[in-house]
C-alpha cells in the first residue's frame, strides 16, 4: 500500500474531481491513511504502488461479457509485461495517431488516456505539456505507471466505471482499444460525457478492409484466432516469432527496397504492413501477439465509425485512414 505523500503528485491536480462509485456522493474526496475515501459513506479507494485502484468488484461467477473483460485484462497485461518499455519511436507514433495536431496542441490540455496500455501516450502528451490521467482495467496499468512521469495520475478501472465527474477532461482519447471491448458503442457512450463540452474525443478502431485479397488474410486470421485467443500466452508468444519473421520477409522488406524507387514506389505503397518499415522488429512481434492474444476483435467501415461517434453525441465528426481509422469528433 502507497502512503498518500508518496503517491504521484497527479493526484493532488485530480482530487476534487473524483466521485464516489459506492454512494455516488460528488462531494470532494480526502486523502486517508489507507487512500482515497469518500466523506459521506467512508468508502475507500486504495492507492497501489502510485496508482488508484477503482478495480470492479465482479461476481463469483462472472457473465461472459465480464469473463471476457477479464481475459482481455490478462491477455494485454502479459503483453505489455513484455513489450512495454519505452522505445523513441513512440514519439513519432503518437503524432500519428494525433494528425493534425501537433505538439504545442497538448501544452495545457486536461486529457484522458481511456486504456493507456503501456502508457506510451500519457507519456508523449504529458511531455508536451498535458495534465494527464492514464486508465486501464488490468494490471498493465503498472507498466504505464514505469513509464510516465509522476504528473501523470494512474487509474485501475473499467472504462465505462471511471471514478471521475463529468465534464473534467478537455480531451479524451482511446487509442486501439474500444475495438477489444464487448460493446464499443456502449464504452464510447460512458467516455463522452467526461469530456467538457467542446471538448475533444478521438479514437482508433482497426477497419474493414476493402481489397478483396486484403479480407481473404483477414477472413485467415479470424479462424486462427479461434484458437490462438484460447492457447497459452507463452506459447503464443512464441509462434509470433515465427510469424513476424515471415511477415517481414513477405511485405516489410520488399516494401523498404521498392519505396526507395520512383518507377516502384506506387507499388510499394499496396502492400500490406509497411507502417512496419520504420519500426523496430520487436514492435512486429509484438503487434501479432496483440492480433492473435485478445478476445476480442471489432471492426469497422468508416461510415460506421462516423455514425458511432455521431450517435454518442459527437459533432464535426472526422474520420482519418491511418491503418485503421482514427476518429474525432466534438462534445456538443
């Protein structure tokens, strides 16, 4: 158990944003002994190593929508265990997901990581000048709490249970992960309302593919997951090697060579897997675990993703391609 004065100083910028998930009580929430508890029921959240754990209290026996939330918890937990530490390619890649937006667009946000995973993103936006709160139902919420800096308040909870009122974020964002939920509509619904009005929520969601041989991979890989999501983690692990390998020589590698020519170059860009180009090999490895490991996979056409956003009470929604499709819309 973490003492309250030696936990990360975000919480002190947080405190009064906090309610109460047993008695629903909005009123300001005090620092005990043993974490955070409620002045009205006494209720207490408690704060492990740095970060405040608001984890479901699930039944015995879970329904199968929890049971796959759990194995979801697990399945990123032990991914990031392995491949979460910090690489400087993660710079590069949160201004991806973030375009248009640069860095200086960060300086001052109060922003929302809603399934922060290893925290390569609270960490980025928090060194371009965000105050961030990084949230994530499994244990890989400690990983994230390694990689950010002790500005960044660290929270264990269920995204559609996060211990924080309304209207408290200028931006929310869930990058990759809504589409691992049972119900990523519903999921999105619980964010929107934490983002102030006209404020900012953007997300990522893997895409339908539209090339005829691009869904004939795909429709694969959706068999193979029928077991791979059921074998050991280690093991799995270990068959991606492998794969990665193939892969790499099959699209990574032509692509870095026929990129380089003019005459080719349009070739080059149809293949599949170049954002692999520019990224270490391990970051391969690491990105088929995550296809073949989590339970659940939802996909989507752009007019979906627009509508999803639009339905949850998003205005001037866009949607960008971006191996997947990223999305923003405003809190209206």
């Amino acid at each position: 158990m973490t003492r309250p004065n030696e936990q990360t100083g975000g919480l002190t910028t947080w405190l009064d944003r906090f309610f109460c998930l047993s008695c629903g009580s909005n009123d300001r929430q005090r620092l005990g002994d043993d974490g955070l508890e409620c002045e009205r029921c006494g209720s207490i959240l408690p704060i492990e190593n740095g970060t405040v754990s608001a984890t479901p209290r699930y039944p015995d026996s879970p329904s199968d929508e929890v049971a796959l939330k759990q194995r979801t918890g697990e399945s990123f937990a032990f991914e990031w265990q392995r491949f979460g530490s910090f690489r400087k390619e993660w710079a590069k890649n949160f201004i991806d997901y973030m375009q248009p937006h640069g860095a200086e667009f960060f300086d001052g946000l109060r922003l929302l990581d809603a399934g922060s995973g290893s925290g390569r993103h609270s960490a980025q936006a928090a060194k371009f000048g965000a105050s961030v709160v990084a949230v994530d139902i499994g244990s890989s919420i400690e990983i994230a709490r390694a990689n950010t800096p002790n500005s960044v308040l660290t929270i264990r909870a269920d995204l559609e249970s996060i211990p924080l009122k309304p209207d408290s974020f200028d931006m929310v964002m869930s990058i990759g992960v809504l589409h691992h939920l049972p119900d990523p509509a519903r999921a999105l619904n619980a964010l929107v309302p934490l983002t102030r009005r006209g404020g900012i929520v953007r997300i990522y969601l893997y895409w339908k593919p539209e090339r005829a041989w691009h869904r004939a991979i795909l429709r694969g890989v959706s068999a193979a997951r029928r077991i791979t999501t059921r074998i050991p983690h280690r093991f799995l692990l270990a068959l991606c090697y492998p794969l990665a390998v193939a892969l790499m020589l099959l699209f990574v590698l032509p692509f870095r060579l026929l990129r380089r020519f003019t005459a080719t170059r349009g070739l080059a860009m149809g293949l599949p897997l170049k954002i692999y180009a520019d990224y270490p090999f391990g970051v391969l490895v690491n990105d088929q675990f995550d296809r073949l490991s989590a339970p659940i996979e939802n996909r989507y056409t752009s007019d979906e993703v627009r509508q999803m956003m639009r339905d949850a009470g998003l205005s001037d929604v866009k949607v960008y391609a971006n191996a997947g499709w990223v999305s923003e819309g405003i809190r209206s």
